[in-house]
C-alpha cells in the first residue's frame, strides 16, 4: 500500500464508517480525509454540543476539549488518537457560554 492511494486510507475511512454503525445518532458532520495523511480524519460540526457527542462517542476525555481560533472566529476543539486514527473534531463560532466552559 503506497500512500496518496485509497488503500492507505481505508483504514482510517472504515473506522470512521465502525464510528457511523455504532453510534447512528452521532450528529452529521463535515469530514475530511487526505491522502497526504491517511491515517487522519477531520470533522467539523454545526455546534459544541456536537463536538461533545463526537467527544463521547470516541471515547475521549473532557480535559482533551480546548477553545481556539479559526480565522477570525473561536472554536471548539479536541484533536485525539483513537483505533489508530488521528481525529480532529471542531465546531466554530463558540462562545465559553455555548462551549460548556471549556478553555
């Protein structure tokens, strides 16, 4: 398996269709995945609610959450490795109010 082909990503896009059929209520997302790193997946969602039900459903802990800035708006974020894939899950256009707190 060579990367930049479809094969080095099939690990990674098959997890993310395990995450689909376990957790079907997980909300939609905006994803992302490149041959440059195959092994990476990239979600973006709608709202920080939604950023806790992927946080959740990866199995990741609350600690791993932080507030950042995405162009000129802040966002809520965690980035993790989890069935051997490097998630980056986020939402934009957070507040701390919207964001549970988070920091």
């Amino acid at each position: 398996m060579s990367a930049g082909t479809m094969a080095a990503q099939a690990p990674a896009l098959s997890c993310l269709a395990g995450i689909a059929v376990s957790h079907p209520d997980l909300p939609g997302a905006y994803l992302v995945s490149s041959q440059v790193t195959a092994n990476a997946l990239t979600v973006q969602l709608k709202h920080p609610a939604h950023v806790e039900a992927w946080r959740e459903a990866l199995d990741v802990p609350a600690e791993a959450l932080f507030m950042s800035r995405i162009g000129d708006q802040s966002s809520l974020e965690f980035q993790a490795r989890r069935y051997e894939v490097v998630w980056h899950v986020y939402a934009v256009g957070c507040t701390t109010e919207t964001a549970g707190g988070a920091t």
